[in-house]
C-alpha cells in the first residue's frame, strides 16, 4: 500500500485502540486528533502515528509540548506533520 492510501475504519480502530497512554495529557492530545482527522487517516500517517506511539509516555508529552522535536528515526516529514496536528488546539 502507498503513504497516501486511505486507513480502512478497523485499521483506524485498532490503531485508535493502540495509541492509549499512560498519561492523561497524551490522551487528551490524542483524542482530539482522532476526533479531528481519524476519519481521514492514511497508512503514511498511521505509520507516522504507530511511531510516535512507540515512545515513552513522558518523550511523547514532551513533543507534544512542544518541550523537543523528533530526533533520530522519528525525525521524518511524515511523523512531523501528524504531530502538528496532534499540536493543534483549534
């Protein structure tokens, strides 16, 4: 499958599943960006997502606060662009 090719919804469901923490304000982050783009995921984003999902709960809040960037393997376009939107408020 290519990057740009539509999530099915049980891929979004499961990845949706897989992406519970462990702490409260990651989840929030999370929720909203599910809410926001979850209908309209592709697998480049779902990988992006699974990515940033595979970090520790605190490397996790502390890119989503914005407190460090994606280093290392995680320093691609893709898992860039998804954690924008996880960023964003409005």
């Amino acid at each position: 499958m290519t990057d740009d090719a539509p999530l099915d919804a049980r891929d979004v469901a499961v990845l949706r599943w897989r992406c519970r923490r462990g702490l409260v304000e990651n989840d929030l982050f999370i929720e909203r960006f599910f809410e926001r783009h979850g209908a309209h995921l592709t697998v480049g984003q779902g990988r992006a997502v699974t990515m940033l999902m595979n970090l520790s709960d605190n490397d996790l809040l502390d890119l989503l606060l914005r407190r460090k960037e994606p280093e290392g393997e995680i320093a691609t376009d893709q898992v860039r662009a998804v954690l924008e939107q996880m960023r964003q408020r409005a």
